[in-house]
C-alpha cells in the first residue's frame, strides 16, 4: 500500500505540474480532450484538482463535466455525418442492434447511465451511437454532463474521505465487478421507471375523477 501511495502521489504531482497553472481550466481542458478521443486519465486529472485543493472540488466537478460533455461535440460530428458505419466496426452486431434499440426506446437514459460509469465502460461507442440516431445536441450534451456529474462526484467525495489511493481501488474494483455495477444500475434506472409510470396513472386518475365528478 505504500508503494501505491507513492507511485499515486507522484504521477498526482506530475498531473498538478503540468494542469495546476491553467487553474480550474486545466481541468476543463482535460476533459474536453478526453471527450474528444485522446483519452487522458480524467478521473486522475480530477483526484489531483481534488487533492490540491479540497474546497474547489464542486467546480472541479462541474468543470470536469463540462468539458467531458463538450469534447464529446467531436464525436457527435463523427456520429451524426455518417458514423453508422464506424460504430458497426467497433461493437458486434448484437450490441449494436442492442444500443440502436436502446436509443429508439430511451435516448436520454441510454446515454446518462453509461456516463455515469468509469472504464472499462465503453462510453464513446454510446455517444457514437446517440449522434447514429441523431439524438438531438441538447439532450446529448445534457445526458453526459449529469453523468459525468455525478460521476465525479462519487470521486470527489471518495478522494476527500480515503485519498488519492481510493482511485486505484475504485478502478480494481470495477474491473472485477463491472458486469455487477451496470445490471445494478440498470435495475435501480428500471424500477424509478416503474415507479414514475405509476405515480403518472395515479395522478392521470384523480385528474379523471375530478373532471368527472
């Protein structure tokens, strides 16, 4: 455990000497280059944000979101001139009838639970597949900002109470139970579902009864 400390705090302090000048930008910039395919350490870049300064860390989270929702436009573009195609090749056919279905069914959830989610998830084949169906660009940047939201605040949070090496557990954690979390998740998405469907009958009713009495 030690060791990890020290690898952690290190790569934290080479993370805060390049983006700890830009200030809060830094953060929004890795974000946004992260959305947009590089793929940097986001979640690193925000443990080293949250572990310099601890009361900025709501920013770092809204910052964070914001730049992760606006470097996606970048995969939006892709998606909506013509993506189809590319997503073909870098999901199975099933999977992607699966997310075509999904998105035809649940556009804005089909893109907020996944980008809710740290890797392995594959967040970008779901963006992709949202700008396929031609989602339009407000609910795509709004899914992924809530997401990456809430998100990073589960991080945050977990960086402030256990560390900078809670970021090493998080990740060997879903990498083991990853299957585990997203049928939880979907399970939990599903019942709220369930539940606002019935509190909209409900209401529907008494509207029913009111009018006609």
């Amino acid at each position: 455990m030690n060791t990890l400390k020290h690898i952690l705090s290190r790569y934290t302090a080479f993370l805060w000497a390049i983006l700890g000048p830009l200030g809060m930008w830094g953060v929004l910039a890795a974000a946004a280059l992260d959305g947009a395919a590089v793929g940097l350490p986001v979640d690193l870049v925000v443990a080293a944000y949250v572990s310099q300064n601890h009361h900025l860390w709501p920013i770092y989270v809204l910052m964070a979101a914001a730049g992760s929702a606006l470097g996606s436009l970048v995969i939006y573009a892709i998606g909506y001139a013509g993506g189809e195609e590319l997503l073909r090749k870098r999901v199975s056919p099933a999977r992607f009838a699966k997310l075509h279905n999904a998105f035809e069914e649940h556009p804005f959830w089909s893109l907020m639970l996944p980008a809710m989610l740290p890797p392995p998830t594959p967040f970008k084949a779901f963006a992709l597949g949202a700008a396929v169906a031609e989602m339009s660009i407000s609910h795509f940047l709004l899914a992924i900002f809530l997401g990456r939201v809430v998100r990073f605040v589960v991080l945050a949070l977990l960086i402030l109470y256990f560390g900078p090496e809670a970021l090493h557990v998080i990740r060997i954690f879903f990498s083991h139970h990853f299957h585990w979390v997203v049928a939880i998740a979907v399970v939990a998405i599903i019942a709220w579902f369930i539940v606002r469907r019935r509190m909209a009958k409900k209401q529907n009713s008494k509207l029913l009864e009111q009018t006609e009495s």
